[in-house]
C-alpha cells in the first residue's frame, strides 16, 4: 500500500512532538513535513526540539534530518509535499482560522488540534467512535471552501475526552437530562512541564482559562444532528462544569454526576461501558483500541500514573461508579491529554477519514 504523505504543523511542540512519536511506523502514514514558528524554521528537526523533547521515547531516527519548515512562509512548500496535515500550533485564533481555511483552498486536508475552528456549522468535530456521522458535513464545507480535496476536521477539546464517551452510550439509550463535572487536568495540556512551570510543582490553580466554557458546550456539538449541512447542537441537555489544573505531567480525570430521563441501574450501566463499540473498532483502525471504555472495579481506580498509558493511552479508563443523593450516579472517568485529548485522537480521526474515502 503506498503511504499517505503526512505534514505535522506546530511539530516542535507538546503535542507536535507526540504526533511524531505515534507517527513513528505507523502502517498509513509517512511524515514528509514539520512546521512550526519562525524561531525553529531552517533547523533539522533534531536540532529544533534540542533541550525540550518532552517524551520518555527517543526522537524517531526517520524525522530528525527533517528541516523544519516555517508554517506560514512556507505554505506552498507545506501544501504541495503533503497529502494531508495535522494542526497543533500555539497562535492567535483568528490566524490559525485564516492559515488552516488557506491550506484547505490549497487542497491539502487539515486535521486540526486547536480550537479555533470549533463551532463553525459545517466543520465536524469528531470523536471517531461517538460521531463518525458527522463527516458528512464535509461535502458541504468543500461546496463553502470551493474545494474537491481540502477541508477542515477537527478534534473536540482534550478535556471532554474523559467523560463524554461513557455519557454517549447512555444518553442514547436512557435520554442524559444533566451532568456535572469537575476536571483534573495535566500540566502537558498547557503545553508545559515540571521544568518550565515549576509553579506547579504541589499546587492546584483552579482556573483553566477558556476550559470551562469548552467542556460544557463542546459536548453539545459532539451530540448534535446534522441538518441541511450544518451541525445543531443538542439541546437536551444541561452540563455544568469546574475544571482545575493539578500537578501531573500528562492525563485528564474527570468527576462526573449524571441523571437520566429513564434511570438505568448499575449493572446494565456497566454492561453497556464493556460491551461499547465505535466504527473505529469495526474498522479496526490501526490507532482503536481494542477496548474502548475499562472499567475498574477497584474503589482507588483509574489512576492517574497507573492507567493513562491503557491501550497506549487511546482507551478511556473509568471507575467508581455508584448512587448519589442529588444526580442519578457518579463515576470517575481518565483519559491521556495529549493522546486520545490530542495527537492520538486526532490520528484516529485521521485514519477514519482515510477508510471512509474523505482524504
Ligand atoms: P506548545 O507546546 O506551546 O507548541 C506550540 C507549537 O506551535 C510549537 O510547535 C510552536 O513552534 C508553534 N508555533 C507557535 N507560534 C507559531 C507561529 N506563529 N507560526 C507557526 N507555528 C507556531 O503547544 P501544545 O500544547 O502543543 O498545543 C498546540 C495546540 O494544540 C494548541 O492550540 C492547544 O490548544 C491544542 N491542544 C493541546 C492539548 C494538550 O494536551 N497539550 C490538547 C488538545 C489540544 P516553535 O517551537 O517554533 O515556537
């Protein structure tokens, strides 16, 4: 099978550097083009990251003679050498909006991490094995982009990742009505370590700036219809959420309240999380997990340290499932912030638009 040519915008950081890590042998996707800022562009790769590879894995020996590129000089460059590209860069929203529209008119497919281009009606925000059916909105933004190739996909934020796939499963079957959730989330999800943010180090701050905002709407996206080619948001529910920074190095936990239209009990709840399946396991995607939600008997899990890494860190571990007084139940639920909340999540995307014939 020839490859696909694969560009990874923003490669030098946090999440750039995982995309090259998960990239490394990957069965699809061969990585042809790094980009980043100014300050790396015209470095080997090796030499870009020198002193902040992140990773406890080697840099993969096939991408560190690699030049660097800079992401927005070098557009054409970008374009042309890449069948697709990945997206994580640290800009201004509305930049990012203009770069990643231009490289979709280029005819180059963005798979995008940031933020920037949630929202809009007719770009599908996918969690592969939650809403595959939103690529359907795809054919509608290539009628918007004048495009026969390009368009734009992008992630959901890495926080939701660590409830909204256990609320799916129930929600369709006994009608979600609230949920509350506070989450805990890794220093890596500001891009950061220990080192360049020892402020961290035994401290909480309670404030993610945006997060809050992100983790109560994008949910609704993830769970809206499709209809005359744009998304509308679900409006059945109502989330409210708190989320807090906590001193980890990489891994979202989520606490999470919820109550149903029909309450379901414990055991079928259970049942359901086991026996889940997406189109990402149907299709055996090279990047599903085999199990999709774990759930964890044991009072004291998932952890955080202990359980991130499941299935390479694209499974969603989850435990402590029990009544509460002022919500039907309560589960704890954890997922790795820069793999399936980020580069991971965005592979498997990426692989699903490849077997369904988008890219
Ligand atoms: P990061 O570590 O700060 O890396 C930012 C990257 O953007 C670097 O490669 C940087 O290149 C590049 N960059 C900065 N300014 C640029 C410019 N003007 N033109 C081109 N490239 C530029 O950030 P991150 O944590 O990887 O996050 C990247 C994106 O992914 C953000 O939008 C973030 O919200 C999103 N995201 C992050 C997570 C997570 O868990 N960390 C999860 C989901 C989504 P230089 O090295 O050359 O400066």
């Amino acid at each position: 099978m020839n490859k696909y040519r694969v560009g990874i915008i923003g490669a030098t950081g946090m999440v750039g550097q995982r995309f090259v890590s998960l990239l490394d042998n990957h069965p699809w996707f061969d990585v042809t083009v790094l980009a980043a800022s100014s300050r790396s562009a015209g470095n080997k790769y090796s030499d870009a990251v020198a002193g902040r590879w992140s990773l406890p894995t080697p840099l993969p020996v096939p991408v560190k003679d690699i030049v660097v590129l800079d992401a927005t000089a070098d557009f054409r460059r970008i374009s042309e050498n890449a069948d697709f590209v990945f997206s994580a860069v640290d800009m201004k929203k509305e930049d990012i909006k203009v770069f990643e529209e231009a490289l979709a008119k280029a005819e180059c497919p963005v798979v995008s991490n940031n933020s920037a281009n949630r929202g809009a009606p007719d770009v599908p925000m996918i969690i592969p094995e939650v809403n595959p059916e939103h690529m359907e909105l795809i054919e509608h933004q290539r009628r918007r982009l004048g495009t026969k190739r390009g368009f734009i996909a992008v992630k959901s934020n890495c926080s939701i990742q660590s409830y909204v796939p256990a609320l799916h499963p129930l929600r369709d079957k006994f009608g979600l009505t609230r949920a509350l959730v506070c989450t805990y989330q890794s220093i890596s999800g500001a891009g950061k370590t220990f080192e360049t943010w020892p402020e961290m180090t035994d401290n909480v701050i309670p404030y993610i700036g945006g997060e809050e905002e992100k983790s109560e709407k994008e949910p609704l996206f993830i769970w809206g219809t499709v209809s005359d080619g744009k998304i509308l948001p679900a409006d059945d529910i109502n989330i409210t959420s708190q989320c807090i920074r906590v001193p980890v190095t990489d891994g979202h936990m989520a606490a999470v309240f919820m109550s149903f239209a029909k309450k379901p009990d414990i055991t079928e709840i259970k049942n359901i999380w086991r026996q889940y399946k997406g189109l990402a396991q149907e299709l055996d995607l090279p990047s599903a997990p085999k199990q999709f939600l774990h759930y964890f008997e044991e009072n004291d899990r998932p952890q955080t340290r202990l359980d991130r890494e499941l299935e390479g860190g694209m499974a969603v571990s989850l435990g402590r499932l029990r009544t509460d007084s002022q919500y039907d139940y309560k589960f704890i639920g954890l997922s790795h912030n820069t793999v399936r909340g980020a580069a991971g999540g965005a592979i498997l995307t990426a692989e699903l638009l490849c077997a369904k014939g988008f890219i």
